[in-house]
C-alpha cells in the first residue's frame, strides 16, 4: 500500500481511477494492491490457492470495482466499498470454479418435487396444521420456478448449481426465492396463523 | 423431495423473517461497505441499512461475503 493510497479521499479515489495516462495507472495499481490484500485475506480460508488463481481473482475483482465505480454513492469509505464488491467477484469466481470442477451435476435430484411428510406422534405432531400449510403452499401456489428456487436452496444445492438449472442470475433467484416466502407468509396469514404460533411451534 | 421436519423449521424461521421489500444481491454489496462501518460506530441503523441486515439473514452467499469483509476490515 502506497502512502499515497491510505491518504486519498473518496473524491480523490473517484476521480484518480477515472483519469487517462500515467496519474489515472497510479491509481490503478494503488487500488490492485488493495484488492490483493483483501482477497488473499478472504480466500485464506477457504483452502491453499496457488499464486496464478489468486493473480486470476485480484484482476477479476479489480476490474469488477473499476466497472461499477458509478455504483459508489459515498455513504462509506471508497475503500470499504472496493472490497466489497472485490469480494463478491472474487467469492463468485471461486463458487463458479468449484461447480465447474464437480462437473456441474445437479447434487439435488429431487429438486422441483414434493413429497408429503406425515406428522409423527410427539413435536412434530403439534406443528402439523402449519407443516400441512406450508406443504400447500409449496405444491399448490409457488410457481414452478419458484417451486424449484426454494427446494433447492433448502436441500442444500449451490446457488451455482441452481443458477445453471434456471438459467437465470443470482439476482433473479433471489426474488424467486423471495416471492415464494412471501406467497408462504401470505399462506400462513390466510389461515390465520400469526407469527407468535410459528414461533411457538418450532421454538424460533 | 421429503421436507424432513429439520428442513421444515428452517423454511418457518426464513418466512418469518420475510419482509415485503427486500434488496437484491446487487444492491446488498454496494450497501454492505455502509452497514459495516454504521454498525463498527455502534450507530442506530437507518431503514437503508436494516434491509442489508435483513437480506444477510436470507442469503447465505452474502453473509458468506460480510464475514469475509469484516475480516479484511480487521473486526
């Protein structure tokens, strides 16, 4: 990290990082040098990489926080900001390289279908009317892409494995996901179940 | 696909904490840099803020992300 680097200001960063010529690759090389220390720093537990992946993921990110410099409102330091969005491009070239090298194979078969459960005699039992509820929602309102967004993620299938199965972007599976607990809550508050009995029933 | 009663209470404790209006992934990370430093001060969180804490709870992969940003940051 240059002196340099620690002294500038937001503004300064913004406007540095956007200049042609030699000041405009000074402050390039200044934010590369930051990248590269927060993504060796956030990739360090995440199992030994060698140098030329962990070269691969400091461009990646560096160039990802240069092309979303318009996205900087200035409400935190540029350079808290910067690692943020450094992570996210790094963290997401890693989770795309993990499925690539498990040869992109669905890990949830049964992704997309439903089964009933019976309620057993003891706990469970107690819950059952909210279980039965939810189980309707899931089969009867959800939309099958909705369907297959929320049975994904609870059966533990990577985002990446669900992104490739819908082909859509993490973006859009997130609202899935988010339209069908909402179509859920919906649900639940149409059969007068409030939240205090949710809680109560699976102590949450 | 059998929802085991483990599964079950997840998905309960996720629809309870849904809200009608929820950021998206892409808003959340160029929001997450604010809501780190806001809550490093100890500050009250504005409505801006409290939908990245409540986006965290709801995608794994972002508070995979905040846990790393704070450990850059040096929390």
């Amino acid at each position: 990290m240059t002196p340099k680097s620690t002294q500038r200001t937001n503004e300064q960063w913004l406007e540095e990082l956007r200049l042609d010529g030699a000041a405009g690759a000074s402050a390039q090389h200044a934010l590369r040098e930051l990248v590269a220390g927060a993504v060796r720093k956030a990739t360090s537990s995440r199992g030994a990489l060698d140098e030329a992946t962990l070269d691969d993921l400091v461009q990646v990110a560096s160039m990802h926080v240069l092309d979303h410099l318009d996205r900087f409102e200035g409400r935190s330091r540029f350079t808290t900001w910067a690692f943020a969005v450094a992570v996210r491009a790094a963290f997401s070239e890693l989770r795309k390289s993990t499925y690539r090298s498990t040869g992109g194979e669905l890990s949830t078969s049964g992704a997309g279908e439903l089964e009933s459960e019976t309620p057993g005699p003891t706990r469970w039992a107690e819950q059952g009317e909210i279980v039965e509820i939810m189980h309707r929602v899931i089969a009867d309102d959800l939309t099958e892409r909705q369907r297959k967004a929320i049975l994904g993620e609870l059966s533990g299938a990577s985002q990446e494995e669900l992104l490739a199965e819908l082909g859509i972007n993490r973006n859009a599976l997130y609202k899935l996901v988010h339209d069908a607990r909402k179509k859920l809550k919906q649900g639940l508050g149409a059969a007068g179940i409030c939240d205090d009995q949710v809680r109560g029933a699976f102590d949450l | 696909m059998k929802l085991d009663p483990e599964t079950i209470r997840k998905l309960a404790k996720l629809t309870l904490e849904t809200k009608p209006d929820e950021i998206t992934c892409d808003d959340w990370v160029h929001r997450v840099g604010e809501y780190v430093e806001a809550t490093e001060r100890g500050e009250e969180l504005e409505e801006r803020l409290r939908v990245v804490e409540a986006h965290t709870v709801q995608c794994t992969h972002c508070a995979e992300e905040l846990e790393a940003l704070r450990e850059i940051l040096g929390e």
